[in-house]
C-alpha cells in the first residue's frame, strides 16, 4: 500500500521534478534498488489475471520447471 501511495504522489504530480519533489524520487528509487532482486536471485512470485475474461489467475510458482515469457509493451 505504501509502494502505490508513494507511486501515485510521484507520478502524478505535474510539478517540476525540483527540491523536496526531487529528493522523494532519489529516496523512492534506492528504497526500490535494496528491494529488487541480483541478477542469479530466483524471481519472486506474483499472481497476474489469465487473460481469458473468466477471472481467473496464475502465480509464477505454478509454473516453476516449465518456460516462461513475460512480455512488456505500452497499449496506450
């Protein structure tokens, strides 16, 4: 909750990226590089929607020994 709270200020905000705005950035992306995962780290679960339009889901850990692709884009 606290990740999209602090999404939502930064990215919202149509003020110029300058003083306290610009030091809660540097903070919110340190914060973000102590969590991420090293390179070599197993990836951490996640559920995501199936897009079939019936509601259900699909975790990661569900897949493991089986490939998986994960596909990035902007739709907008």
């Amino acid at each position: 909750m606290v990740r999209q709270l602090e999404h939502e200020q930064l990215h919202h905000d149509s003020s110029p990226m300058t003083g306290e705005r610009f030091s809660k950035l540097v903070e919110a992306m340190k914060r973000r590089e102590e969590r991420a995962p090293n390179v070599g780290d197993e990836a951490p679960d996640f559920e995501l929607p199936v897009l079939d339009g019936k509601g259900a889901t699909v975790r990661l850990s569900e897949l493991r020994g089986r490939p998986v692709a994960l596909i990035f884009g902007s739709y907008t």
